[in-house]
C-alpha cells in the first residue's frame, strides 16, 4: 500500500485520466466514481461559479460542460505538482464550443482522501480563445 | 546544498513571498532579482494577456500591477504543490482595482532554475469579485 504523498499523486493521476476521458468522450461515469459523496469543487465563471458542494452538482456540472463542448475537448498535460493531499495538473485544452473554436490553458487542483477525490479546483490561464 | 525538489521549494517559497511583497506593497525589487535573464510568464487577461518573454517585460508588468491596485493586494495562500522543477501556490487575494473592490481565487505556478525563477504562469479560479 502506498503512503501518503505517493498514494496522493497516484488516485489524482487515475483521477486526471478518467477526467481528460471525460471531457473527450462525455462519459463521465469513471470520474464520477471516484468521487466522495461529499465532493466539493470551485468553479472560476458561469453558472456553476464559485463553491458547488455535493457530488450531485458535479454530476450535474460535468454533464453541462459536455453539452457546451459536443465534440469534446482535447487535452495536453503540461505538468504535475503535488504534496500530501493535493496534486495540481496544468493542461492546455482544444475543442468547439457550441461549434466555435475553444482553446484555454488551465489548472486543476485535486483534493485526495483515501482512494478518493474529494476536492477540485479549476482555474483558467487564457481567454477561451488562445492557449 | 540542497538539491532536486527541496531546493526548487525552497527557492520558490523565497520568490512567493518576495511576490506577495510586491502585491502588497509596489516594492518588486527584491522579486525581480530573483528572476532570469530570460523569464518568460503567461498572464490570462488585458494587455499581458498570454505569453511575455524577457525580465524587461516583467518589470513593466509588475509596475502596471502596482498601478493597478495602488493601495496594495493582500494574499492568503491555501496550499502549495511541487515537483523537481515548478512550485503551485493556490491563493486567494483582496484589494482595491482602481478604487473597486477585488477579490480573486488565483494559482500561480513557478518554474525555478538554480536559485532563480525562470518562469511563471498565472490562472485565475473567479471573476474578480469573489474569492
């Protein structure tokens, strides 16, 4: 069994992977479950700004992103830094949004308990236009 | 000596606070000596908007910060994550933007070569008037 910051960075990378599959495909159903019941995340713009608690919000949520982005989004890992109970990806992301070209660049921050995440961040680098 | 990711933290702490300095009080100097020749930094809007090469550039980008929030930012920091090379600080910040109140969730990522920043990328979690 790993320890601590080890364990960390493993279930947020499993974590980032069933993430970066969500937003390409739309099905959400392998982040969804690693998620605790108690899930909370923030969010920088739009509907769903600021503090969402509850890990009906973010089904929610991550269903309306993948209505806005049909086509789904591309990801590029740029880098990966962590400590005990967080890890933070930087990625940059491509895609269409309701049809129009999208591009940001971007960073996460998840929280882990356990083999779980309980915590996400997003926050944005660009102007949805650029990356 | 320290080495690998110790030192990147170490390195990259001093720049933080150094960068919260600056934030506070308009003083930069002791966060511009610590960067490269060659710095380079990403910002996410207004007229630094994306990619900014050089330490020239960040000299005038730290001045128009200042003259931006002249009466100064407060920074609280939440977490910190690192790995051989690049250092994430997730804060929240509170001041006055041309005399409006600003409050903004914000991560800023730091690249550290030797005992310098090399690179610098900011995203931000809200919109400006939460945190």
């Amino acid at each position: 069994m790993l320890e601590g910051s080890e364990n960390t960075l493993k279930v947020a990378q499993q974590g980032f992977e069933y993430f970066t599959h969500g937003l390409k495909t739309g099905d959400w159903s392998q982040f969804l479950s690693m998620l605790t019941e108690d899930f909370c995340f923030w969010f920088p713009i739009g509907q769903f700004h600021g503090l969402n608690v509850g890990k009906d919000k973010a089904e929610a949520f991550f269903q309306y992103v993948s209505e806005c982005f049909k086509g789904g989004l591309t990801v590029t890992l740029d880098r990966v830094t962590g400590n005990e109970t967080t890890v933070v990806f930087e990625f940059r992301d491509e895609g269409l949004l309701f049809g129009e070209h999208y591009k940001n660049r971007v960073a996460v921050s998840f929280d882990v308990r356990g083999e779980k995440i309980c915590g996400y961040r997003e926050y944005f680098g660009s102007d949805g236009k650029s990356n």
